[in-house]
C-alpha cells in the first residue's frame, strides 16, 4: 500500500465524496453517505459566522501565501469507500516549485520538489526515484499549489452546499483535461485550508486533514534539498 502512497501525492490524489454536493439544488448529500462521512463532516448544524469570507480565504491562499507548514494525516479508500491506508507525517511548502512531504508512519518515505527535480525516496526499499519536476507534477494536484496564481486560472470553482460542516467547501475541477485527478474539494475556515478531498479517474479517494497549519514563515532551505543515500538504489535521471 506504500507504492499507492506515493502516487496518491504526486500523480493521483483522489476523491470519492458523495458526502457533499455543489449547491445548486441537488439531491440531499444523506443519500449518499457513506462510510467516509464521519471523517469529513462535523455535527455542527449551522454555518460559522465567517462562511461569507471562505471564498475570499480560498483566493488568499492561491495568490498570496509564500510558504506553508503543516502536520498531516492521510487517509487513502478503494472504489469501495474501504479503509485501505493511513499514514501521518509533515508538510513544508516554498512558493514557487519547492515542497517537502514527508511521512513519518507507518512507513517512512519523503517527496522532495527542489526547484528542479521530484524525488521520491523509498526508506525501506532503499530506492530514489527522481524526475524533472515539470514531468512528475504537470498533471499533479500538488503542481497546482505550487505557484501565486488566482484559483480560477487552473479550476473551476464551485460552492458546496455542507450545511453539517464547520468548514465551507469548496469543489474545483482542474481545467486540463489530462490531469490525473477529476476533482479537488477543499475545506476551508477562518485560518485557511483544513481538509482536502481528491478524485482520481478510478473511484478512489484520498482524504488528507492539516493539522497545526502555518502560513508564511521561514522554512529552513534545507527542507527542499535532496541528497540521495550512498548505498540507494536510483531511478531517473537529474535534470
């Protein structure tokens, strides 16, 4: 389940979420629950004062945030809305091109955009995959982060209708059509993104909740440099 991982993040993060529906008028999301609901809806019953600014937020982060730092929890289901892996670690994001995603359970393995290269190291396996980066992640949800751009360049931005949420939720769909996700949903309060719910072309989902989030602060540049270990196996080519 580590390889899926992996290629949740930099080529097929996903999402399966019947739980919430853009607003125009559609069917109630309760018909359609599944078993992910309670790892995504809280039981608040109204909308928190600040819903009116979530698309103001949502546009703060695409445009203005520098650098981002986070805690993670990862959660990937089958076409099925089976549990199938669940894994926790840190994030670290340097606009432009630089991020680090980096698991710490059950298996520790590290995604390191330099700038340049994506390296994927396998600590178990010993093995260091590395691609250009404008190969791994042109059609990655995390290569849509990676720049200041106003959200609606790269998606189409839909309101959700969430009203057991104490998030507001937002549904993007990428405007390429070669991307290898479907959709993006993100949740966002008054500190920005919390929750991330992604599609893929194969009915699985990954779900991913922030936890401790920090916006623009100083991330050592350490964090985006990869140097592959002496005895590792690697694949690719260093652009």
């Amino acid at each position: 389940m580590k390889s899926k991982t992996i290629s949740s993040l930099i080529s097929v993060f996903n999402r399966q979420n019947p739980r919430l529906k853009p607003a125009a008028g559609l069917a109630s999301a309760g018909r359609r629950a599944s078993v992910a609901a309670t790892l995504l809806l809280s039981l608040g019953m109204m909308q928190p004062a600040w819903a009116s600014e979530g698309r103001a937020k949502l546009n703060e982060f695409f445009t203005t945030v520098n650098s981002m730092q986070s805690g993670f929890i990862q959660e990937v289901f089958d076409d099925k809305g089976q549990l199938k892996q669940k894994s926790r670690g840190m994030v670290f994001l340097q606009r432009p091109g630089r991020f680090r995603w980096q698991y710490a359970a059950p298996d520790a393995h590290v995604i390191v955009a330099d700038g340049r290269n994506v390296w994927t190291h396998d600590v178990e396996l010993d093995q260091v995959t590395v691609k250009p980066t404008r190969r791994a992640l042109s059609a990655a949800p995390v290569g849509m982060l990676l720049n200041k751009q106003p959200v609606e360049t790269q998606f189409k931005v839909t309101e959700m209708n969430a009203a057991n949420s104490k998030l507001e939720w937002f549904h993007l769909v990428p405007h390429k059509k070669d991307s290898d996700f479907t959709s993006m949903d993100l949740g966002m309060s008054a500190n920005g993104i919390q929750e991330m719910v992604l599609e893929d072309k194969f009915g699985q989902q990954t779900y991913i909740h922030f936890q401790g989030m920090s916006l623009d602060i100083n991330i050592a540049p350490d964090r985006f440099k990869f140097v592959p270990p002496a005895n590792a196996d690697i694949i690719g080519n260093v652009q």
